[in-house]
C-alpha cells in the first residue's frame, strides 16, 4: 500500500489481507511450540539487524529524537520481551488442570490456551516500535495472525518497520497497514478475533464502538491524567529525582508520564528550583542537548503551548527550567512547570503528553488523595512515600491501571506483571501471562469417565437417590 493509492484502494487491499490471513488461521489454527520460538527468535535477530534503522527512522519523524530514548524506550523493552516469553513459553501453552468438584467426580476438567485468530493492533506515534512490535510478540507467542495499523505520524518509521517485518514474516501472517483516519476507521472495523488499541482516550471510544458491530474482543491501552503524590514526610530533593526521568524521557510524550504533581502546600517553589536544578544537571545543553527529543510535530506542539498560554491567561506561574525555552521551528520544548494551577485550567483536564508539569499543593495528605480519587481513574499513580503504611493506604483506597511508588515509568518495563488500565485510562491487559492469555481462548475441556452420576439427577424427578443427592449438596 503506498500513500499515494485512492482510499478506497487502501481500504481493498487491508481486506483481502485479513481474507488471506483467516484462510491461514484455518488452514494452522494451533501453530506448535517450536513454530512460535522460531518466529520470535527471528524478531528478535531482525530487532537487532535493523536497531539503527529504527532509531534513525524514528528520528527522522521527529525532527529530533535522542538515540537513547528510542534504545532505551522501543528497541529494548522489544528484546527483553521476547526473551522472557521463550523461557515462558512452554509453560504457558500447557493446558492447565482443573477441579470439576464432587458433584460431577469422576470426570476431568482442564483449559487449553488456543490462538484466537487474526489479531489486529493499531499503533501511536509517540514509541512507534515498542508498541507495535511489543503487542505483536505476545500475540504472536499465542499463535495468532497479526495485522499492524500504524500511525499515519511517523512515516519514516512504518518504512523501517515494514522493511524488517517483510523480510521475517508472509503477509499472511504479519502485515503492515497504513493509511490516515479512514483507513484507520475500517481497519477497526474489521471482524478480528481481538483488537488491541493504543491512544487517547476520546479515539479509544471510537474504536470500542466500532468492534462492537462484530462484537469483537477489545483491549483498550489508554491514557488519561497520571498524579504523583509526595507525601510531606518525603525528601523532596528525591522524589523530585525519582520523577524527574518519568517526565523527561521522550520529552514527556508518554501515556504513563506524570502528568500533575500533588504536593504539600508552600513547597512548589522549592520543588521548581529542585527539578530547575536537576534538569539541567541531567540536560547541560538544555534546549539544544541531543539527550531531549522534539516534541513529535508542528500540530502537537501547537496543542501544548495552547495548554501553557491558556493556563498564563488564567493566572498560572509558568515555569520554564531553562532559556531559551522553546523552539518554534524545530518543535522542541523544554519542561514548563506550571504554578497555581486551578481547575479552569485546559491543562488539569486535557492529558498533557508533553513537557508541562503542573505542581499543586495540599493542605494534608487526605485532601491530596481525595483530589486523585475525585478524578477519573488513572493509568498509572505515583506515590513518592518511605512510609509503608501510607503506602499499603493508597495502594488500597485508589483505582489505578497500576501503582509505582519512589519510581516513575519503571512499572511499564516489568515483563512479568500485567499492563493495563482502567476505566477511562482502558481496559484488559497484555505483558506477561495476561497479555498471553489475552490473545488467547481460553477453552474449558471436560471429560466424563466410564461412569455417569449425572444420571442421578436426571427425570423423573423424586426418587430416592435424586432427594439423596439434593438434600447433600443443596446446603
């Protein structure tokens, strides 16, 4: 598919993809184990081939993106998936035993983990590699056909991802879609046998809408307002530097970057002149150090200065932690701290995804975590506390997709523990066992052995063995 094709085209060939990629699902519906290991031990190989390409590429779509940001953040989490999901593996795809209970003994029960099918991705801009070659090594490991949608925002990218796919797999099994909103519109509304998507909250609805014509499995991975809770008794000094890296990396371009900062009350100026300090510690070159990525585009970058001018207007203290501060041409901007933010502000209702930090004090602890609670469910929650008990409080008083605390992002990276949001911030999971099972069907077998009790209970109704057998377990 070229960019150039007539939609409609696009939209034809996109659907006789997804024919072809059913045909083979029917065709292999159960690919074995050694079948998989050899799919993902080939990723990982053409990962590692095409790494540079990758981070050029992504760097290209920028303008400007740090070479470690795209290592650190798309290339080696990839790597580091498919070599915990090889030494899983087998273990995962071993059906698992049941109790059927003494009612229907003897008999056996057990679940198999079968692929469901085709499986369809649609990929954001902001780590292009690592959240779609992410999904597809879980999808893949479940023993599913996959087709990609990436973001019509990093062109350069889809390139360098297609060229490394096209030279591993066959269409039908791996295949890259492109195309802008129309293609992305019927590409979710393909009858898939699961579709997981990744973005902002507002387009996950249109998704969600869209699948439910074939009442298709969705997993929604979006984004939403993301807090850090300090609590009073904490050093400043480190939890600024705990969730400093958290908004930095990637120039806050992330869907569990921290997106607001509770904090006591009298405090913000001194948490500004620390994360001034750290940052430009961390940046020397502030502005021009090759270590901050650019924000995306010209249309993203338009949006966040609206959110930092519309909270000026409405009497914010904008902090910027270095001059010069911001690049018009070149889309980059440095991390604004944002005082005195009030909740007619665009910035504490919009998901940032991007280098602004609002700061805002508490009057006690309880009135900061009732601001997180009075808000809609985050994806992730920071809290910045050496206080076990207040700790073990809000891991039990708060809904969130997940909980890092002392930390920021790193929960992400834990290959071993599910992902996910919920509520507004999304729904389902993948990374790990569940994103395993996620891809797959899981498929109650139950077997009935040579003797039948069930006929115990069967017509006519009354009988003494029946009463018998209603009267043991009816309690």
């Amino acid at each position: 598919m070229t960019a150039s094709s007539p939609v409609s085209e696009q939209i034809s060939q996109m659907q006789k993809v997804f024919a072809r990629q059913k045909d083979a699902c029917r065709a292999n519906p159960f690919p074995d184990y050694d079948s998989r290991i050899a799919d993902l031990s080939m990723l990982k190989r053409a990962l590692l081939t095409h790494k540079q390409a990758l981070c050029d590429a992504m760097s290209a779509d920028y303008g400007h993106r740090s070479l470690d940001d795209s290592l650190i953040a798309d290339i080696l989490p990839c790597v580091l998936n498919i070599n915990y999901t090889r030494r899983k593996l087998k273990r995962w795809m071993k059906p698992s035993r049941r109790n059927p209970g003494l009612l229907l003994h003897p008999a056996s029960v057990s679940v198999h983990y079968q692929p469901k099918g085709v499986v369809g991705i649609i990929v954001p801009w902001n780590f292009p590699v690592m959240l779609s070659i992410g999904p597809l090594i879980t999808a893949l490991a479940a023993g599913n056909r996959v087709m990609l949608k990436l973001s019509e925002f990093t062109p350069e990218t889809n390139l360098a991802i297609t060229r490394m796919l096209g030279e591993i797999f066959q269409p039908d099994q791996v295949a890259v879609i492109e195309g802008e909103a129309d293609v992305a519109a019927a590409f979710s509304g393909l009858p898939f046998d699961h579709l997981l998507f990744t973005g902002s909250t507002a387009v996950g609805r249109h998704v969600m809408r869209t699948a439910a014509e074939h009442l298709t499995p969705v997993t929604l991975e979006l984004g939403g307002k993301s807090p850090v809770l300090i609590d009073p008794e904490m050093p400043l000094e480190k939890a600024v530097s705990r969730l400093m890296y958290g908004k930095c990396l990637n120039a806050g371009q992330i869907c569990v970057a921290p997106d607001y900062v509770l904090l006591p009350n009298g405090r913000e100026k001194e948490f500004a002149e620390i994360f001034t300090r750290l940052f430009n510690r961390m940046f020397k070159k502030g502005l021009d150090s090759r270590d901050f990525s650019s924000v995306v585009n010209a249309r993203q970058y338009a949006r966040i200065k609206a959110l930092l001018e519309d909270a000026r207007e409405k009497g914010a203290e904008i902090i910027p932690v270095c001059e010069p501060a911001m690049d018009d041409a070149e889309h980059r901007l440095v991390p604004h701290l944002i005082l005195n933010a009030t909740d007619d502000m665009n910035v504490l209702h919009e998901e940032i995804f991007g280098p602004l930090l609002p700061v805002i004090g508490y009057r006690s602890f309880d009135e900061g975590l009732s601001y997180v609670n009075e808000h809609a469910r985050p994806l992730a929650l920071y809290l910045m506390s050496e206080n076990p008990e207040l700790v073990g409080q809000v891991a039990k008083h708060t809904h969130s997709g997940g909980m890092t605390v002392n930390d920021t992002l790193m929960q992400v990276a834990a290959d071993d523990a599910p992902f996910g949001g919920i509520g507004p911030s999304g729904m389902g999971h993948y990374h790990g066992v569940e994103g395993f099972r996620t891809f797959s069907h899981a498929k109650t077998v139950f077997k009935r052995g040579k003797l039948d009790p069930g006929a115990l209970i069967h017509p006519p109704y009354g009988g003494l063995l029946h009463r018998l057998v209603m009267k043991i377990f009816m309690r």
